[in-house]
C-alpha cells in the first residue's frame, strides 16, 4: 500500500533533490558510506599486515596508493579508515544529538532553576575551544575507539543542548501547545508529539554539520596519539606515522589527506543543502 505523502513533504522533497549542494554532498557521503560498509570485500589487502620488502613503494598496478613504512597497502589503510572515521563521528553525534535534545528540551519546558542550571553548564562547556574540549576529555579517557566517541559526543553535546532549549522556547509559547496543556495531556505527550517535531529541522541540519567536525576532531585526536590505537586504520593515524615521510614519500600522508578533506566536503555540502531546504529563512 502505497503512502500518500501531503503537499508540503512533496514542496520540500522536490527542493532537496533540485538543490545542487544536497546532490553532490549526498553522492560523496553515499559513496564513503558504501566504502565503509563494504570493505572488507572491496579492499585488495588485509589492512593490518604488511610486508617489510615493499615499505615505501610510490603508486604502482599492485598498490595503486603505494605502501607505507611498515608495507602496507594504503588503498586499503584508507577504505577501512573510512568506516572507523564514520563510526567514530556518527555514532558521537547520534549519541550527542539524543542526550542534548533530551536535556535541552526537558530544560526549556521545565524552565526554573532547573534551566538556570543547565545553561550555565552548557556555556562553560561552549566557552572552551571544540578541539580544546575534545583534548580535555580524551586526555581524562584515555585513547581507544570507544573512548574518542565517548570524547568526541561530550564535545558535541551542548551544541545540540542549545539549539534544543532555543527551539523548544519557541514552541512552548505557541498555541496548539497551550491547548494541548488545557485539554490536560502530559508533559511526556506535548514534549513527543509538539516540541521535538517543530525542533527537529534545526537539529537534522546542525547534526549533519556536526558529523564533518567530528571526522575532523577524531582525526586530530589520532594525529595527536590520544585517538584510534593502531592496528586499527584511522585517517588522522596515518598522517600521523607519515610525518617523518613527508617529503620522501608524500603519498603516504597525500591519499588519506584526500580522502578526510572530500569526506568533510561532502557532509559540509549536504549540511549546508539541507540548511537551504529546511530553514524556512531561506525561503525566497
């Protein structure tokens, strides 16, 4: 049985798939997405193990990304990094994103001290540099996998928790919320059924921002030592242990490079497509 979609989810379906950002944003973050899921059958190597006669060998037909200094084939370093990249930013933003409009709704409707408290909080969190924030809580945490999640979700959470108590203030004061109140539906009811679908737009849109930060943080965390533990295949690892090559093997650090920086691009093109679709300031 086919669903009858209503005329403004159609307006606003036919807008996102005119908007040139939203296609191009959304076929590279496809296509990273794709590599990530699939690599262990589309990578030509195992990407962990390596032959020490091969260390350092430019692009050629067997490597077509060259090796590194252990002997590694990078092509392969680099669509396994996909998936760790992508699980490490959206599994962070996906618990960020929950947490935050969970505190951040329940702050803005609850209001009182309660809101006092937790905005106080956010902004001590906001006023400490993203990166800055992430070093604090992985330098506490330690490195591993789960731990730069871990880091990489507190440093994204008041972000979320703003955006949240902003657009929750809103809704609150709208009527069909006032007369949800008078009919006597539960707090629990009005925040699911009114407040997180008139706030959720700012929240799709930000989050996929977010995403291409995340990448980002989770990569400098690597670079740093205190990210993704070897022998697991992280971007910001491996340009991290290809410093010392920088010059005399630059494709050790060029191809992961290339694949952080296009990764970025297109969740900065899909956010930014989605922001010019979804915002209703944007309407012409």
């Amino acid at each position: 049985m086919l669903v009858e979609l209503d005329p403004s989810t159609k307006k606003t379906l036919r807008k996102a798939l005119r908007n040139r950002n939203i296609r191009v944003g959304g076929i590279i973050v496809a296509t990273f997405v794709l590599m990530g899921l699939l690599a262990p059958f589309i990578a030509p190597y195992d990407p962990t193990k390596g032959n020490l006669r091969d260390s350092l060998l430019p692009p050629c037909s067997k490597y077509p990304f060259g090796t590194d200094f252990a002997g590694r084939d990078i092509l392969s370093r680099v669509i396994w990094g996909a998936r760790t990249s992508l699980i490490v930013s959206t599994v962070s933003v996906f618990i960020a994103v929950i947490a935050g409009v969970l505190v951040g709704g329940l702050s803005a409707y609850v209001g009182g001290w309660i809101d006092e408290v937790v905005t106080r909080i956010v902004d001590v969190m906001l006023s400490f540099p993203d990166i800055l924030l992430a070093l604090f809580v992985a330098a506490i945490v330690g490195p591993g996998l789960e731990n730069v999640i871990v880091a990489v979700a507190l440093y994204n959470f008041p972000q979320f928790v703003r955006i949240m108590r902003g657009s929750a203030l809103q809704a609150k004061e709208m009527e069909f919320v006032e007369a949800a109140r008078a009919i006597g539906e539960s707090n629990a009811s009005i925040f699911a059924r009114y407040l997180l679908p008139n706030s959720l737009a700012p929240i799709v849109v930000h989050a996929t921002l977010r995403t291409a930060a995340s990448i980002l943080t989770a990569a400098g965390l690597s670079f740093l030592g205190l990210g993704v533990q070897p022998p697991i295949p992280e971007w910001g690892q491996m340009m991290s242990d290809a410093r010392t090559y920088l010059v005399t093997a630059p494709h050790v650090w060029i191809f992961p490079g290339i694949a952080l920086f296009i990764t970025v691009l297109g969740f900065n093109l899909l956010g930014d497509g989605l922001n010019d679709v979804l915002n209703p300031k944007m309407e012409v």
